[in-house]
C-alpha cells in the first residue's frame, strides 16, 4: 500500500486562483444542456457509410459499460468548422499557462454547440495524453523500452476508442520532468474541447488489464481522480499517500484554476524553493529539497480542502495505477487463473474480432466476482507503474537493481501485449521473452 516512490511526471504554472459559485450553476446547466436537442440517430444499416468516420454504434456508454467512449463511435463531423468566432479566435486567449482563462466551460459549450457531432457521447469521452523528453534516452535500451509503453497504450486506446496524445516536448521551458505534466494537460484541454476527461499517464505506467474500463460514473459529481489513500494523506501525511503520475482532469474551468494553482508551486515561479521548504515541512517524509508537484497535491488536499477537496476523487478501489513491485510477482498466477477459467468456460474462448472485445468484457465479469480488485486477488491490475525505475534516464530507486527494473519491465508490457495479440491470433509464451510468440491452436486453451 505505502509503497509510492517518486516517479516523473509533469506539470504546470501561473498561479492565480480563482473560484466561484457560478461555476456551481454553470456546471449545472452543463449537466443537462447535451441532452436538450441532440437525437441520437440509432445505427441503420442502410445509412452505413466507409470513409472517413465509419458509423459505429456505441459511444453512450454507460456506467463502466462497455460501449465505446468516445474517440471512434461516432460520426464526427471533421470537415465542419463554421466561421462564428469561438475562442480560438480570440487573441488574448493562450495555450500557455501565463495567463488565466476565464469562463472556460461556457466558451467550451460554445464550440460544442457549433460543433454538434461531437455532443453524443461527450460525458464519456476521453483524451489520454502522455509522454517523454525531448532528446534520446541516456539508458542505452530506454527509447525503445519508451516506444513499448507507448505501444501499449496505444492498443488500450484503440480497443476503448480513446484519442491519445503523446507530447515531447516542454511547452514551458522550466517546467520540466515531473512538472511538464500541467502545461500540456492545459494545452490538450484547449485543443480538445470535445474531450470531456483528460487523462494524464506517466510514461513509465502500462496497462495491464485491457478490459478494464474506468468507472466514469463513479467520477460523475468530481472533476479530479488520483489513486491514493485518504488515511495516509489525512493522517500519516505522506508525500507518498498518493500518485500524481496517472490523473483524469475533466475539462472545466475549475481544471484550469486548479491547475494555475498546482502550478503555482513549480520550478517556473519564484516562490519554487520556498514552496519545497514548505511542501517539506507539511510532509515529513519528504526527502527531497524540491517542490514536486506529488507533494503539492497533497499539500492542497490537506490544506485547502475547502476549496478543492470536494471534487477530488481519491481512488483506492482497484488499480488505478500500481506499485510494480506489488504486481509483477504475481503476473503468471493472474494468467494461470484467467486460463482455467477459460478452459471451464467455452464462449470465453471464442475467436472474436477486436473490435467486438467488448461483448465478451461483460461475460468475464460473472467470472471475475471473486477475483478481487487488489493485491489478495487475482484479477489483474489495471495499471502497473514502474515508480522508482526510470526507463529513459536509467536511473532507480536503491532499492532495486537496473536489471530488476528492466526485468520486471519486459514481463509487464509482454503480459498486457499478449492480451492484444489474443485477437491476432498470437501469444508470448513466456513473460520473459519479448521476443518471440506462438500461434494460438483453435479454441485455445481448451
Ligand atoms: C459536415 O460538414 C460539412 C461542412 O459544414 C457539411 O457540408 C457536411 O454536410 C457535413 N456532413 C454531415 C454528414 O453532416
Ligand atoms: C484583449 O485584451 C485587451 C487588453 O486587456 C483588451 O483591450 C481587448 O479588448 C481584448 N480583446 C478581446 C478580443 O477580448
Ligand atoms: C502462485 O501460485 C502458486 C501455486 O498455487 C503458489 O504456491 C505461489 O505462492 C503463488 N505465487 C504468488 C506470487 O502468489
């Protein structure tokens, strides 16, 4: 449980707050202006059209359903973009964090209501954004271990239809590793008002459950989730009590003040050594000098609660991201758990098109009940985070070996790969080995 160590992220700055209790009813109306006036035309075959955007169904996928959410389910209008001024016609509007933006969720549902294919499905769309530095990797074997986790999630993106955004390069020149995370999480909202949820991943983080969907209802009534644990922040205050290196922001003004705040800790602001003095001083078990912007969020949870902490989500309910060390050694039991299931239970050793993954997602789940969401059971992780081991740079944590780490890297991503090869028709057959796969016989495992 306690076992968050530092990892790289990113993040942000500008620092001025701002809040208030229009937001309350702005948020409001949001809550049910997509309804008002959008039919949802239902899939007909004979209205099927190839091209561009293909019509899928899908997309209203409802609580933890398993529709898809967003990116692909629809009929985007992606050549429409009428010529009513929005606000990325306004010059004093900028994608840097300088400078505030105000009135953020009515100039959102502005565009959106010129740009009405994207508002079915909207509650539920989300943009994951990522991504590493902008010169090669020191460790000799760290770009291509980047170019892995990156290739993962893609394929999670792909099978939930989620955009992805990888960014290399710091879009505020101080802000770097850990803090590098705010200025494109802020500048992805603006380029993504269709998005409803951005979902910053560290690059070191890889999906290790496929199937898995966030519970976006669970987040309905928040603007903010983290994987954490309430007792460690509220009693232990520990700097390590949360990670801040996976986060879904919803796309709002109150992201973006938020942000201005968080970021007003950072390596950008003149108050940066100050703010390490008292990010130390808040959180004992801090033994690093500098503000990081993990400690901040802590910092904010403990001591403007008030202001914030009512839409912050703090999840501790499953793998929302997880210690590595906590899940490796228990990856081939997970396989040989899911196996025997399959072996009992024909329909889930079906061949099915990726695309229709979904279908079979709901059927595991009567099998999943007892398999639990944490380290006692053996449904797998969500999010494996290799905290502590930084692929790029090469550096790690005392605590474990350049092998242990690299190791433990490959069986990570070679057990979410074969989840995705299963519909390729391919496996690894040993965690071990990246390199090399069988064909999957018919009705495998039978
Ligand atoms: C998409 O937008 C273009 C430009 O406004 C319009 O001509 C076209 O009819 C639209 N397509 C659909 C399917 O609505
Ligand atoms: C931009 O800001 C300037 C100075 O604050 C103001 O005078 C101007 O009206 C603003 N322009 C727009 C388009 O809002
Ligand atoms: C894996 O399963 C075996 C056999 O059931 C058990 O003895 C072993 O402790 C398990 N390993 C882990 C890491 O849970």
């Amino acid at each position: 449980m306690q076992n968050h160590h530092r990892k790289s992220s990113s993040f942000v700055s500008t620092g001025i707050p701002i809040v208030g209790g229009a937001i309350v009813a702005l948020s409001l109306l949001w809550a049910f202006w997509p309804m008002i006036s959008f039919s949802f035309t239902s899939p007909n075959p004979n209205n099927f059209k190839t091209g561009v955007d293909s019509a899928t169904p899908g997309g209203l996928s409802g609580p933890g359903g398993s529709g898809r959410s967003g990116g692909q389910g629809f009929n985007f209008n992606l050549t429409h973009d009428p010529p009513e001024s929005t606000f990325y016609d306004d010059p004093n509007l900028t994608y840097t964090i300088e400078k505030p933006i105000t009135n953020w969720d009515q100039k959102r549902r502005e565009w959106l209501w010129l740009h009405p294919s994207f508002i079915p499905g909207l509650e539920t769309r989300v943009l994951l954004v990522t991504g590493s530095q902008s010169t090669p990797c020191q460790n000799p074997i760290g770009d291509h271990l980047l170019l892995r986790f990156f290739k993962n999630k893609v394929d999670y993106c792909r099978i939930h239809g989620y955009d992805i955004f990888y960014n290399n390069v710091l879009l505020h020149p101080e802000m770097f590793t850990y803090w590098a995370k705010i200025p494109a999480v802020r500048a992805a909202m603006l380029a993504h008002p269709e998005a409803e949820w951005i979902w910053w991943v560290d690059s070191d983080a890889a999906f290790t459950d496929m199937d898995f969907k966030l519970p976006l209802h669970r987040y309905k009534n928040y603007n903010f989730v983290v994987h954490g644990w309430p007792e460690l922040i509220y009693k232990k205050k520990s700097w390590t009590s949360l990670n801040a290196g996976v986060f879904l922001i919803r796309n709002s003004q109150w992201a973006l003040d938020f942000m201005d705040v968080w970021a007003g800790m950072g390596p950008q602001t003149p108050n940066y050594e100050k703010w390490g003095e008292l990010l130390r001083k808040t959180c004992k078990d801090k033994f690093f000098p500098e503000s990081d912007d993990q400690t901040g969020l802590v910092y904010l949870l403990l001591k403007e609660k008030e202001k914030w902490g009512n839409k912050i989500y703090v999840e501790d309910g499953y793998y929302f991201e997880g210690y590595w060390m906590e899940i490796v050694g228990r990856l081939e039991n997970i396989t040989e758990k899911y196996n025997g299931v399959e072996k009992r239970v024909s329909k889930l050793r079906r061949r099915h098109a990726e695309k229709v993954r979904g279908a079979y997602v709901t059927t595991w789940e009567e099998y999943l009940k007892g398999a639990g969401y944490g380290r006692e059971g053996w449904r797998r992780p969500f999010m494996t985070h290799f905290t502590g081991c930084q692929p790029c740079s090469g550096t790690h944590n005392e605590e474990y070996s350049r092998q242990g780490c690299w190791d433990a890297m490959q069986k990570v991503l070679n057990f979410g790969d074969n989840q995705v090869l299963r519909n390729y028709g391919f496996v690894h057959p040993s965690l071990g080995d990246s390199g090399s796969v069988v064909p999957l016989p018919f009705d495998y495992p039978a």
